[in-house]
C-alpha cells in the first residue's frame, strides 16, 4: 500500500531506479504521480492575447506496480497489522511499522 507522502523506488520502465515522494495517488486506476519521475513535456497555449505559450515539464503517472516503498534506502513490501483497534502498515521484511 503506497499513500501520498511515502517515498518509493521505481523498479522498472524508463524511470528505473529514481526515487522520489508520491504527489498524487489514483487508487482506483492503480497510478501514482512521483516527484521527478516519468517527466513528460506538455505544451501550454497563451491565456492572454499578450502572453506567449509555453512548454511544461510534468511528472506523469506510473502504474504501482512499477515502484516499491522505501525503507532504509532499500525497497520493501508491506502487510497491515492490526495494533490495539488500529490497522498499520508493517514492513515484511523488518516487522517495523512505517
């Protein structure tokens, strides 16, 4: 479970091996937007008759299967644990919770 704040790794595509902190996340299409990855160029016209257009630098969504949570600068998996009344995220490979 990958939430907006959290910062991942990309295991695969063009992006492989940049990290950054999850922007924006679309839970129900699966994609996260990480900061400084998968940058694509967007034009933009001119908003007023005196202003010129111009181009745009944008991070665009990855599928998240494509990015893993870090923990420690290495990636990990997680799992929910129920702590009290609670559900936390927990580290599969320490038990730590994040």
């Amino acid at each position: 479970m990958i939430r907006k704040g959290d910062t991942v790794i990309v295991t695969s595509g063009a992006s492989r091996g940049k990290s950054g902190r999850v922007l924006r996340v679309f839970p129900r299409d699966e994609l996260l937007v990480v900061e400084g990855v998968n940058i694509k160029k967007r034009h933009q016209r001119a908003r007023r008759a005196n202003q010129k257009g111009q181009m745009l630098e944008k991070a665009m969504p990855i599928h998240r299967s494509n990015a893993a949570l870090l923990e420690g600068g290495k990636p990990v998996r997680t799992r929910r644990k129920l702590v009290g009344e609670k559900w936390v995220r927990v580290s599969r490979k320490s038990g730590k919770e994040i």
